[in-house]
C-alpha cells in the first residue's frame, strides 16, 4: 500500500525532474522568500505542482512564493493593463507556495524590482519610480536610499456592507487561543483579516502550523494578521504595532507586506485616530513602514516601505 505522503514527496521529485535545467534566483523581503524565475518571453510554462515543488523546503529551494519575471505584453492580464499604461513594461507573475495564484505579494513587489534593477533590466535611481503589472493591477515602485517603496493603492473593506461598524465583520479561532477572537477584514489588493490581541506574551502564544478559522470565510480565503499595539501606541507621530500572520496557501511567514498594511489600517480604525498617516509594523523577519495617503475623492492609498534583498542565484539540477 502506497501511503499519501509517498505519492505526494513522488509528484513533487517528478515535478523537479521536468524543471532541470532552468535557473532561478533568491531573494526575500524581510525575511519573506521568493524564488525568482526570470520568463522575460513568456514561454515557460509553470504548473501549479512546479511551483509547489521549487517552493518545497525539502526537496526544492524552499520560499513562501514564487515570482515569474515577464514583460507584461506576454501575458492576458499584462496586455490588458498595457493598453491604457504603456508605461507598465513588466508583469509580476506571483504564485502562493502551494501554487495558486495570488493578486500580489507587497514584499515580493519590492523584490520584483530590485530584481529587475540588478539584472539590468531596467535603470532606477533613488527617488526614480517605476510602474509594474500585477494581478492586482498597476503599482508604483519608488527606489529610496535603502530599499523601495511600493504604492499599494487604496485600501478598501471586504465586505462594504460593514464598513460603518469600523470594528469587526468576523470571529477568528486560531490554536493556543482559548476563544474565538473578533476580527476585521479588509483588502490590500488582496484579502486579510486583521485580529487584535492583547499583550506580545499571547502574540507569541498562537500556533501558526495550522491555519485560522475565520467566519464567516471569505470568498477567497483570506490571509490572517494577529496584531499587538505598542504601548503608548504613538511615539514621534508614529504609530506602532507587532503582528505575526498566516499566509493563506503558506502558511506562517516571517513577514508579510500587504498583511502589515493591513495591520497599520485596522489598528488606525479601531484607535479613531485618522491623523495617524505614518506607522511602524514590527514582524519576525524585520520592520516596515506604512504610510497612508488621502486622496481628494475620500479614498486613501497606502504606501508600504522596506528592503529588498537578493541571496543567491542556482540551476535545477
């Protein structure tokens, strides 16, 4: 008898087997990994069981996601963006860990460009901008001094119907936590829901190996953000949380971009303070900055800020 764990560890070496041959990059976004496959022609072709198979921390390079490197005009959702932004010359082609596809990773994007930069395929000074494709549309990348920042649009409630409440639209229950926690979803481009807990001690106490259930779900699963505020919440004008988080199709990661946007947001609605524009999020794998920008219409963007950083670069053998 064949156990699953057998046939499931045989897909995945045949997977690798089918991929020898390509080269790839690594690199992270504090602490978050990518595996960086640069497809500038769009002809490989990368199923969801090559993906999980090159992200598998065994018997593949191991990293939270993968990242596809394609001019945008070899893609359907990259034409469609090129016809009304030229401007927008590459495509970010992001996969979970587990394959399916995603709208867009914040760190990945930082990582996206510093790759692009690196490689020479585009020319980007500090304080030089740059528009890319993604899932999820347009995002505007700024180089700084010491890493980019990423215009991740405007942040919006998954469920409208809600968004007078401003407090909570769900119930998490999450292991090593003794009752179901309320919670409040919101999207960065993607879907998250933003638990608030009381002390770092209980932050440290929640089991990640499995994930959270959320209800109600939403329709397309949803990342899980846990998020401690720093007492006092402000200091020097900026407000400051610790947060750790459950990538949906992942699982834990040492950070998580749009999740930390997602942080700052609920935890400015639930203080009340709309004048708090610049945030702090402190994750495993580092810190970034996240800046809220209001615009004429009422909406606001937010902008998310860090380092990008490029490990290695390898051939499947």
């Amino acid at each position: 008898m064949t156990l699953p764990i057998a046939r499931d560890l045989d897909r995945l070496r045949t997977a690798l087997d089918q991929l020898s041959g390509l080269t790839y990059t690594k690199g992270h976004g504090t602490g978050n990994d990518f595996v960086l496959v640069a497809d500038l022609d769009g002809e490989t072709e990368l199923s969801p069981d090559h993906v999980e198979a090159l992200c598998d921390r065994h018997l593949g390079v191991g990293a939270d996601g993968l990242i596809r490197v394609v001019e945008s005009r070899h893609l359907i959702e990259g034409r469609d963006l090129l016809a009304e932004h030229p401007e927008a010359t590459w495509f970010m082609d992001y996969r979970n860990a587990d394959g399916s596809l995603s709208e867009i990773c914040g760190n990945g994007v930082r990582v996206f460009v510093h790759y692009l930069r690196r490689r020479g395929l585009v020319h980007l000074e500090p304080g030089q901008a740059l528009t890319i494709g993604t899932r999820a549309g347009l995002r505007t990348v700024d180089r700084l001094a010491d890493g980019y920042s990423v215009d991740m649009g405007p942040w919006s409630y998954l469920d409208p119907e809600l968004a007078e409440e401003r407090a909570s639209d769900s119930l998490v229950l999450a292991a090593g936590l003794a009752d179901p926690r309320p919670a409040l979803s919101l999207s960065l481009g993607n879907p998250h829901t933003v638990v608030a807990l009381s002390e770092e001690a209980e932050l440290q106490e929640v089991d990640l190996t499995r994930a959270p259930n959320v209800d109600p779900v939403p329709p397309n699963g949803s990342n899980v953000e846990f998020v401690v505020p720093a007492d006092p919440l402000f200091y020097e004008g900026v407000g400051r949380v610790q947060m750790r988080v459950h990538e949906r199709g992942v699982g834990e990661t040492l950070s998580c971009g749009t999740g930390a946007c997602a942080a700052a947001t609920a935890v400015r609605l639930w203080a009340g303070d709309q004048d708090a524009l610049r945030w702090s999020v402190g994750l495993p794998g580092g810190t970034l900055g996240v800046e809220f920008r209001p615009q004429p219409d009422g909406s606001e963007r937010v902008v998310l800020s860090g380092p990008a950083v490029l490990v290695s670069d390898g051939t499947v053998v």
